[in-house]
C-alpha cells in the first residue's frame, strides 16, 4: 500500500514559510516597542554617565558623575 506523501515543492517551501515566520517575530520582538520606554529611571542614568566616564578618565575603580567623584551608588555599572 503506498502512502500519500506531498509532493517535494511543498517541503521546500514550508522551510520557508517557517524561516520567514521565524525572521518576522525575530524582528517584532526587537524592533516594536523601541519608542516607548526610555531610560527615565535616574539612577540608571547615573549608571550610564558612570560607565561612559570611567574610560574617558581611566579610573575604573571610583565612579563619577561630571567627572566628580560620586558616591552614591551600591553597585558597580
């Protein structure tokens, strides 16, 4: 008794069809709430501004803010 199998155009196009499914959600998960929520927290600012000068003034150890020394924060950024 033979089985009914779908011929081999089908294969290859359902490859596809979950590749392009696969890229499409891929793509929405990164890209569909990129204007909605900014940074507004100030302390995570704080954390940006300290991480953005710690190599501009080679102190990896003391964090700053506008290039004080600043210790307010608990945690390294």
């Amino acid at each position: 008794m033979k089985k009914n199998k779908l011929p081999h155009i089908f294969d290859t196009y359902s490859i596809w069809l979950i590749y392009a499914i696969f890229t499409f959600l891929c793509g929405y998960v990164c890209f569909a709430r990129l204007d909605v929520s900014l940074l507004q927290h100030w302390d995570e600012t704080r954390h940006d501004v300290n991480t953005y000068e710690m190599p501009k003034s080679n102190n990896f150890i003391v964090n700053t803010y506008n290039y004080t020394k600043k210790y307010f924060n608990l945690k390294p950024p």
